[in-house]
C-alpha cells in the first residue's frame, strides 16, 4: 500500500483517524474514573525511617576503617625504608667509586714500575748487574761446561 492510499484510507475512515490522534489513544489508555465518594478521600500518609545502622555494622566499619589506617602507615613506613636504602645506596656507590679510582691509580703505578727500562734503572742504581750467558753443569762430574760469572762495569 503506498502512502497516497493510506493518506486516502485513513481521511475516509475516521475510526483509524481517532486511533492514531495521540490525545484520544491517551484517553483510552486511562483507568475508569473513580467514584464521587473516593475522590475527596485522601491516603493516609505516614513517614518512614531511614535505615539505622545496627549494632552489628558498627564494629565492621572500625576494623575497616583499621585495616585503611594500617595501610597508609604500613605504606609511610614502607616509602620511608626505601628513602633511607636509597639514600645508603648512594653513599656505598660514591665510595665504591672512590675505591675503582684508587684501584685504577695504584695498577697504573704498578705498570709503570714493572716497565723493563725501569726495572733496569732500579736494578743498576741498587748494584746489579746483568747476567752472563748461562751455563750447563754436568751431573757425572760436576763441572760446569759453557758460560760466564756475572761481572760489573767499574765504568759506572
């Protein structure tokens, strides 16, 4: 069915055009009316109370409001041990710095004293001198074949 012919239908049949109308399909919608003699007669209105809190839920809300305090002081104290694990951190790292530094230094000195041209210099302003060229001995008659004694220059 097209809109024109429902437009048509519905002009030539006032029954639809009174269902459709909101006011009226309102009005079918309400109760019946009452009678005269209820209608002046008003409900009796009477005031409730609001929920009271018993005895029961009052020891409930101290332990929980207990277990918040906890918490938070739990959590001050928790926040307070890092503070100062922290704060010893820092102190134990600037010191372990300080001992690296030190290392460092005293291996550097070590490289430099165990250079040969400084080992050679100690060694001649001690009194040494520079070995010979070595020698074998002989196990079956105990002498020594080959080599030379250590000898020092006087030219020093």
């Amino acid at each position: 069915m097209t809109t024109v012919n429902a437009q048509h239908s519905a002009a030539a049949n006032p029954s639809w055009r009174a269902l459709t109308d909101g006011a009226t399909a309102r009005a079918a919608r309400r109760p019946a009316s009452r009678p005269v003699g209820e209608s002046s007669a008003r409900p009796e209105l009477r005031v409730v109370r609001g929920v009271v809190p018993s005895r029961r839920t009052l020891p409930f809300l101290v332990l929980v409001i207990g277990i918040l305090a906890c918490a938070l002081v739990s959590s001050m104290l928790l926040n307070a041990r890092m503070a100062d694990t922290a704060y010893k951190m820092k102190t134990a790292q600037v010191e372990l710095n300080v001992l690296n530094d030190h290392i460092e230094t005293v291996r550097a000195d070590v490289q430099e004293a165990s250079a040969a041209d400084t080992l050679a210099a100690r060694a001649a302003e001690l009194g040494m001198v520079p070995a010979a060229a070595p020698g074998v001995v002989d196990l079956a008659d105990s002498t020594l074949a080959g080599g030379s004694a250590a000898e020092a220059d006087d030219a020093q």
